[in-house]
C-alpha cells in the first residue's frame, strides 16, 4: 500500500467570475522515505496539490488516502487532529512563532500532541541538534538568519513523528549556502529517520537533489522521473 | 505552555497592547470618577438636607404632612422617645415643635417658621451651632431665640435686640411673646438663612400654649442604607395616628432630582462604555488581521481552533485584567482625595442646589462597591470587545490565511 494516494484529484475555484481549475484529474501517489520535489511554473497547481496532500484544503473532486485512510472527507476538527499526527509541515517564509525560542518552537507541536514535558524537551534537544542548533536553543526566531529558522522549522516538521513531510518552497527565501546546507540536513533527515519529504520547488538545486520530480502543468500531471 | 504563549503574545507589540490597556485604563478611572462624583454628590445631598432639614426619619402625626399645623401636633407616648433612642441604628433623637409666625421689628415685620428645639440634642444631631455667627447658641429653656442672619438684615436686628412674635397657638389661641435675640446663624440655605427662628421647645410650647407637645420626633441614622429596615422596625413601636416617614417622603423634589440626574450620569457612562468599546475593537480587529497568517499557520500545524481561540481569548483577558487593575491603581487615589478635597460650586449648578436646600458642594463616593462594579463593568466591555478574533478564528480557512 502507497504512503500516499491521490485518485483523480480536481479543484475548481469558483470564486472568481470565470473559474479557475488548479488540478485536473490528477493521479499520484508516494511510498514510504520518499525525497520528493513537485515542480511546475506558477499556477501549475503544485502548492494546491501540497494543501490537498496536507488536509488544508478539500478536492472537489476526487480522493486523497494516507496510509491507506481516506481524508477527502474528514471533518475540520478531525483533519486537524490528523495533520497534528501524521503531517508534517515547512512553510517558505519559516513561520516559526515568534515569542518562543527555537527549542519551545519545536516542543509546541509536542504539546499539542500531549507529550509530557521531560520527553517533548528531549525531543527537542535532539532534533535541535540533528539540525546543526544545539547552540542556539534558547534564541528567538528574530534572533536566528533565514537558514536557521528553516532548520528550526524542519526540526518542529518532524517533532510530531509524522509520517511524511510536507514543504511549500523551503528553499524560496534562502541564499545559495543555505539551500545547500539546509537541502544536506533534510537528506540526512530524510536517510536518518526514513522520512518521506514532499517539496514544492521552482529552485533547480532543490530538483537537482530530489530522488523523484513531478511536474505539473495546467493542474495537470506532466512527468514523474525517478 | 499555552497560557505563557498568550502572555508573550500579549506582549509583543508593547505598544499596541500599551494602548488597549491604557484605553481599558482610562475608562475605569473616568467612569470611577463620573460615578464617585455621582453618588458622593446624592450622598452629600442627602446628608446635607437631612442634617440641615428633616433628619432621616421622623415620627409625625399621620395628617401632619398634608396639614402642617398644630392641630396636628401630638404628645409623644410616655417611652416612645427611649425606645428610639436605644433601637439600633438610629445615633439621635430630637424632639420639635415646627410652627409660624410674623415677627416684628421697629416697622418691619416678616412671616417665619418658628422651630422649637432642644438645643443639645438638635445641635448634637443637625451641628447647627457649627453656622453660628454673632452671640451664643440656645440652651435648655431658654427664653431668647436664634436666627437665620438674612432674616436678622431684614428685620433690622442684631444679638441683644428685642423682637415681638405673634402667631396662632394650639386650638386657636393667640400666641404672642416680646424676645430677645441671642444669636445668629449665617444658614448655608437662603430660604433658611432669611426665615428660621429657633427658640427651646419648652418656650415654644408655653407661648403656643402646647404643653408637651411636639409635631415630629426627628431621627437621624449611624448608616443611612439601613433606613428602611428601620423605619420598617420603628413602626411596629408607634401608636396610631402617629406614623414614621423617610426624608424621601419629606422631600419628595430632592428624591426626583436624584433620580433624573442619575439615569443622566448612567446614560453619560453608557455612552463612555460605547467610545471604549469601539476603541478596543478596532484596535482588536487590526490585531487580529495582522496575525491572521499567524492563526493559519498553527491550525495547518495542528493546533484545534478551540485551541487557538482559548489563547486568543485569554490574550483578550490578560490585557482587559491589566487596563482595568491600572484603572483601579490610579482612579481610587483620585476618587479619594477628591473625597477629602470636595469641590465647591458656583453658578447656575450652585444656585440648583440651593433650590433643592442642599449646600453648593460637589462631593465624592469612595464605597468599594461602586470602584469594583465600574472596573468589571469595563473589564467586561473590553473581553466582550476582544473576542471578536474567537469569530475570526472560528470562520477562517488554514489554506486561505496561511497566504496572507
């Protein structure tokens, strides 16, 4: 059974006078420690097809199943629980919150998901220091370069244990040495923790370093290369 | 972690949270303020008029009201007099005989209302002798007679003058007396200051030819708020035709400009509730579209919205708690000295009083009750207020917010 498995995906926005199809009928799906990147030029539907993977935003049509689970039809509430279990999240701009330091950045999902405070700080410590931030655990996000926060960022993707990780252009607000160093640590993440990571990517060093491209036209499927 | 993630959100932006709290801050002290003012001022009123007039409770005979005359006057019942003065509550009793005359000097001669007190106990419970001016107050059986100053300038009288009173006695007779004058009292009330003559009640009650006789028992109370237990108490110690009325009763007019001036001030404090209410709104709904991301990205992450909204709100109150206690800190001071410093008034608000008999001072209320009520009533406003992004969060969409 695929990790993930989109069948027959379309979404419709129909909130402008002429509507506006961002995925047509697409069909993909990922298997377990996957190194993804979803490619496309703007509008293609890629960072529509990463809300659809996450539970953020609904299909019209079509289905969504992760580990075999259906989500298409989940109830907020219960997509939430299930985003706070099984998905985790990088966003472009970081999106770290911006009162806690790094290490309580990273706890925060812990505490959401209910796990105690001497092992959520373990947790933290740990992923802190897998990402190359044993040093900086007690700084606030303001306090941290763009890089840095990233790596925080992915350090909090993963401190729910989920089953994949979803990223919408991770490396968009970086320079060159920090894409490098940041794409090095999700390989090791990715090899360390069998995590499967999804991207959303116009940045040719990220495709560069994907295992999988999937490219996108038009919200239609184009290309799938290994 | 949740509530120490509200409490660092609250303080972010310093300056926006500075400003709802400092909006929140302003509105419990100008509502203290405008409330103290209020009451203090009926508080004043009451006092004053009471003092001054009628005391808090009075026993009359029943038809004394409608027919101020000495027909109405009665004996007090052997006892009455001790069993008010030991109930509970009531700090003074005073014994008077109320009636009129026309007093005369050289070729000047005016109506007046002639009040036989005894000295001690009326002086001890109205502290008349406090407006004394020219000579020296009563004393028991005295045969002269005080009066207000402006009655002495009409009259053409000063302390050692002899005036001729003349009036109508008990049953009719005639009542006439040659008296001296003893003293004068500058009364703080026109009306007062230019008709009262004061003389002993046993004087009074010789020359109206009412041995004995009173028209009202005056009381006054050590806490005015317990007046109706009381009189409701008293009446079952006072014979028939005798009753117990309240100043309320005596004064009906001063009751009635109470009553309109405070629905005025409540309307006055509705309307400041209102201002702040917009102001901590906007400044909410601005928050809230700043951190509208914020809000989506934590949903997308995983936090409930029940969640998301329990911090929001309790951000909402942390700052509401914080306007409203610097509002206490710095609106009980200044209700305080405005208690021991109380502004006297001038003008069209003077004369106003002086209609009513109340001396022309603007007085302040410092009861704890009225300082917690207007901080919650604030402190409630502005939660109110500050939950409008509970609503934001409960329609948002994570996809649409996390793109703002």
């Amino acid at each position: 059974m695929a990790l993930i498995d989109v069948r027959h995906i379309t979404k419709t926005y129909n909130s402008t006078a002429v509507p506006v199809h961002a995925l047509r009928d697409v069909n993909v799906h990922f298997e377990k420690k996957e190194f993804t990147a979803i490619v496309g030029p703007s509008g293609s539907g890629k960072t529509t097809l990463l809300n659809i993977l996450g539970g953020l935003d609904a299909p019209t049509s079509g289905e969504v199943l992760i580990g075999g689970q259906n989500i298409t039809g989940m109830k907020e509430s219960a997509l939430v629980e299930f985003r706070l279990r099984h998905i985790g999240f990088v966003f472009q701009a970081y999106n770290l919150i911006p009162v806690l330091t790094a290490i309580e950045n990273v706890e925060f999902i812990m505490l959401l998901q209910g796990v105690g405070k001497k092992e959520r700080h373990e947790r933290a410590r740990t992923l802190l220091a897998d990402v190359g931030l044993a040093d900086r655990l007690d700084s606030r996000p303001s306090q941290l370069s763009g890089g840095q926060q990233q790596r925080v960022a992915v350090a909090r993707a993963l401190a729910s244990r989920p089953r994949f990780v979803l990223a919408d252009e991770p490396t968009a607000n970086l320079d060159s040495e920090s894409t490098t160093s940041l794409l090095d640590m999700m390989e090791e993440m990715n090899a360390k923790y069998e995590m499967t990571f999804i991207f959303s990517t116009h940045d040719a060093r990220v495709i560069e370093r994907a295992h999988r491209v999937i490219t996108l036209e038009d919200g239609r499927f184009q290309e799938d290369k290994q | 972690m949740l509530v120490k993630l509200a409490w660092k959100n609250v303080w972010r932006n310093k300056k926006r949270t500075l400003i709802v709290a400092a909006s929140v801050m302003f509105a419990v002290v100008l509502a203290i303020l405008m409330r103290s003012a209020q009451l203090g001022s009926y508080a004043y009123m009451i006092d004053s008029a009471t003092h001054l007039q009628t005391g808090y409770l009075q026993v009359q005979h029943r038809d004394y009201r409608e027919n101020r005359s000495l027909e109405k006057s009665y004996v007090p019942p052997v006892g009455l007099k001790d069993t008010l003065t030991q109930m509970t509550g009531v700090s003074a009793v005073a014994p008077r005989l109320e009636t009129f005359a026309l007093v005369s000097h050289d070729s000047v001669t005016r109506a007046v209302g002639i009040q036989g007190i005894d000295p001690a106990a009326e002086d001890a419970m109205t502290r008349l002798s406090k407006w004394l001016v020219k000579g020296s107050f009563l004393e028991k059986g005295d045969s002269s007679l005080i009066m207000g100053a402006g009655l002495a300038k009409k009259l053409n009288v000063t302390v050692g003058d002899s005036v001729v009173l003349y009036g109508m006695g008990y049953h009719g007779q005639t009542a006439a007396a040659i008296l001296n004058v003893r003293g004068l009292l500058e009364l703080p009330l026109p009306q007062l200051n230019n008709s009262a003559v004061l003389m002993s009640l046993s004087r009074v009650q010789y020359i109206y030819m009412a041995p004995g006789r009173v028209t009202a028992l005056v009381m006054m109370l050590d806490h005015p708020d317990e007046m109706a237990r009381i009189k409701t108490e008293l009446a079952r110690h006072v014979p028939a035709p005798l009753t117990v009325i309240d100043w309320q009763e005596m004064m009906p007019e001063l009751k009635q400009y109470i009553q309109i001036d405070n629905a005025s001030g409540l309307i006055m404090l509705a309307i400041l509730y209102m201002v702040i209410a917009f102001g901590v709104f906007g400044t909410v709904m601005m928050m809230t579209a700043e951190r509208e991301r914020e809000f989506g990205i934590l949903n997308a992450l995983g936090m409930k919205k029940t969640r998301l909204m329990a911090v929001s709100a309790v951000e909402s109150v942390m700052v509401s708690f914080i306007g409203a206690l610097a509002g206490l800190a710095l609106g009980i001071p200044l209700a305080l000295y405005y208690v021991e410093h109380p502004i006297r008034l001038s003008g069209d608000l003077a004369a106003a009083y002086e209609t009513l008999g109340i001396e022309p001072v603007m007085s302040f209320s410092a009861r704890p009750d009225m300082f917690g009520a207007q901080a919650l009533v604030v402190f409630v406003i502005a939660v109110f207020c500050a939950l409008y992004p509970l609503f934001f969060i409960r329609r948002m969409r994570a996809s649409t917010a996390i793109r703002h």
